[in-house]
C-alpha cells in the first residue's frame, strides 16, 4: 500500500532512528511506503539519513523507501501522515526555559510542561504547531497529525481546537515504566498483564494493574516496597534511551500519599508536586539529582555519538528497533493489525472527571475506522486534584501563546505548584514572552 509519511524533525538525533526502525522491522511496510525527512538543521538531516539508509541497504527485504528534503513545502504536499518530532529553536532555546526559571529563584528538572521551563517550552513550540497544521490545510488535507513531541497534552490538542485537525499524541511513558515493575509483582511480560491508565500525558496514573488476575499493586506493597522507597533505598531505575537513567523512589513515595500510582518515573512525575522538587532541600530530601541543564547538552552528545561515528565509517550497529508504536497506529489506521494500547487522544467522555476536547491518556483501540477511545476507570479524588489542575494549566499555556498574552499566562503561573511566589511572576511571564518571540511565526504578534 503506498504511504507518505513524513517527519518534521527528521534530522533528529533522538528521535528519527528509533522511529524508523519500527517500520523497517514491521512486515506491513514496504518499498511502497515512503518516509520522508525533513529539517532545517542541513548536516543533522544527512547525518540521519545516511545512517539509517545503511540499514536499508542490510535489510533490502525490509526496506522502505527514504527521501530527505530542507523543502517544507516538498515533505509536506501529498503525506498520509505527518509525524512532528522537534525541538523549536533547538538546545539553546531549552536551556534558556531553564535558565528563565533559575534566574528567578524557580526549579525545574524537565520542563515538559510545568513550572516555567514548561511554560516556555509551550509557548515557544503551539505557534509553531498551528503553523505546520495551516500548511497541511493546503498540502495534505487528509493527513492526520502524529505527535511525539512535548509537551505532548498541549500541542496535540492545540491543532485540534484552532484548527480543526485530528492528532494522536503518542508517548512511550507509561508502558516502559509499567514494564520496570513486572518483575517485582511477578509478571514474565505484558501478556501476564492487565491494567488502566487515566489522566494527561506526564501526569496520568495506573488505577489498576492485574497479573494473572490478581492485584499487582497489591503485591508490590505486600513486599514493602513504598518503605523501601521511604527509606532510600530503592533499586528500581529505568534507563532510559532519550532521557538516561530515571529513578522510581518517589513514585513510590506519591502512591503512598495518593494511594494511587503515577504512571511515570520520578523525573517527569514529581514535577507536579512542590514537596519533592520546589526546593533543594526538597530535591535533597528525596534523592532528586537530575539537572536538566547538565543533562540535555550531554545527552544530545550522547545521541549523537549513536549515529555521526557510524556513518563516519559506513558501518552500523546492530539494529536497534525503537518503542514508539507509531508505526503499528498507521497500521492498525490503514486497515492492517488492530492496536489496542495507550494512547493521547482527544475527550470524548472516556475520562469522565476532566474536560471533553482536551487531550487525555488512557487505553484506546485503532482499526481502519479511527481512534475509539475507552472508558477509562475512576480517576480518585486526590488524583483528579492534581489531573484537573494541571490540564487547566496546560489549556492556559496553550491560550496564552495562541493570544501571546501576558496576562493570561501570568494568571496561568500562579496556579503552578513549582511557581510558589506571586511578586516574580509578573516579571517572569514577561522575560519568557520577550524571549520566545524571536521564535514565532511570520505576523504571529
């Protein structure tokens, strides 16, 4: 079956092989299906493609078809799919969301989506987005709108709600640091497992997990584990191949509090709670050592290091196939294997505790007719605080970059657990708008 699909960000160094092995390694893909690359960034851009044309040339039976293009325009007319994998305005622009935030006496440790860095990030990457969804309007009408870029929950509901385009935001989260606990409740691999998800992306949370038909979760506290996490003395990590290795100590410690787990590990999840990361005492407190600031430049040193000396020889590693699922959605979308897993998609009710439109995680079903999402369980009560709050949060980040409102995102930052000072806020909410403008669309303000 001919497909277009094409990535923006093509050129990424994190991204762009993992995701292109998992078409090369599923049999539904073939010569007829194209994937094109496409990036601003010249040398990145042959970089990638160079490498993974060498496994193209290994696999021949496997192949896909690869074209790269510096032509917006050219890699977007006549796709299928347009899958957005970026990083707007590249590692200075994250570095100065974080930078923002330290000047002011703020922390962040990822800035996905919360606390200043987050807000930047946001209001740096929607117009970006809208801008792309425009372009599709003309070039690919048809196409749907993948998205793994953060942060997730904003930007895949952004080009829904201004511009009327169907996204699927897609995040290895919650299946990669559901697959660290098998072990310890028991479980040899997901076909032991049954479980439900429900919140928004980076701050959803398991309300069940069975193995075998018994309650994992269960199983995990019988073992005493959460006093472990109390303690310190933890040994459950997850390395990471994007972000290194992540620690599970105070997941374990906000299911206690909760008494319902998050679903990620404690870099994106703690993020949400000024107790464990609002201050260094805090960060001390509850072993959180991670600094984006001196993570990032070393990890893209990291990326890198993975592709640019193997083309320098013209030699691969072994193949390496990614854990995104993009490839199984289009798939299961074009009438080949249905998928049933977790996905961010728009609220049709399936989280009945937050607001319909926006964009919630839970478990859904892809087949040749959509996306149908299912009903979620019960978000508790001290879940649904946090849920609530911040997708309210995110929707006014999102509004604020769309109107570039000062106010608006002023309003929006004092609702931020990580922003606990209202005499900075003003100030700040001005630098991350002055700073992010260089950045923004053509007649955007």
């Amino acid at each position: 079956m001919k497909l277009k699909i094409t990535i923006i960000g093509g050129g990424s160094y994190s991204w762009t092989d993992g995701l292109y092995t998992t078409f090369l390694d599923n049999d539904f893909y073939d010569k007829e299906t194209e994937l094109c690359l496409y990036d601003i960034d010249e040398e990145a851009l042959n970089n990638v493609f160079a490498f993974i044309s060498m496994y193209n040339d290994k696999y021949p039976e496997k192949a896909i078809t690869l074209t790269k293009t510096l032509d917006e325009d050219k890699a977007l007319e006549g796709a299928d799919y347009v899958l957005i994998a970026i990083s707007h305005g590249g590692l200075d622009a994250e570095m100065e969301d974080h930078a923002i935030a330290r000047r002011n006496g703020f922390y962040n440790v990822k800035g996905s989506e919360s606390g200043i860095a987050g807000a930047s990030r946001t209001v740096r990457h929607v117009p970006e987005f809208i801008r792309i969804a425009r372009k599709m309007h003309t070039l690919c009408p048809k196409a749907r709108l993948m998205n793994v870029t953060n942060p997730l929950t904003s930007l895949t509901r952004c080009v829904q709600k201004y511009e009327g385009l169907e996204a699927i935001g897609f995040c290895h989260g919650i299946l990669n640091h559901l697959e660290i606990l098998l072990p310890y409740f028991g479980a040899k691999s997901f076909d032991d497992v049954s479980f439900s998800v429900s919140g928004v992306d980076h701050c959803s949370f398991l309300t069940d997990v069975k193995v075998h038909g018994q309650d994992a979760l269960k199983i995990m506290r019988e073992k005493g584990m959460i006093e472990k996490a109390w303690a310190g003395k933890t040994d459950i990590t997850y390395d990471d191949y994007f972000a290194g290795r992540e620690n599970q100590r105070i997941r374990f410690i906000l299911w206690d509090m909760l008494g319902v787990m998050p679903g990620l590990s404690d870099e994106h999840c703690a993020e949400f709670y000024y107790q464990t990361t609002g201050t260094q005492e805090n960060r001390d407190r509850f072993g959180m050592h991670y600094d984006r600031m001196k993570d990032r430049p070393e990890s893209k040193v990291r990326m890198m290091n993975n592709i640019v000396p193997w083309v320098q020889k013209g030699e691969v590693p072994p193949l390496r196939v990614g854990t995104e699922y993009v490839h199984s959605a289009i798939e299961a979308l074009e009438g080949g294997r249905q998928l049933y897993t977790v996905m961010n998609y728009r609220n049709f009710g399936q989280v009945r505790e937050l607001p319909n439109d926006i964009v919630v995680e839970t478990m859904c079903h892809i087949d040749a007719t959509g996306v149908h999402p299912a009903i979620a369980n019960p978000l508790p009560k001290s879940a649904l605080a946090v849920t609530y709050a911040t997708a309210m949060r995110e929707e006014m980040f999102m509004e604020a970059a769309m109107e570039w409102d000062e106010a608006k995102l002023t309003a929006a930052l004092c609702n931020d657990p990580l922003v606990q000072d209202f005499t900075r806020v003003r100030k700040v909410a001005h630098e991350v708008l002055e700073y992010n403008a260089q950045f923004l669309p053509k007649g955007w303000i």
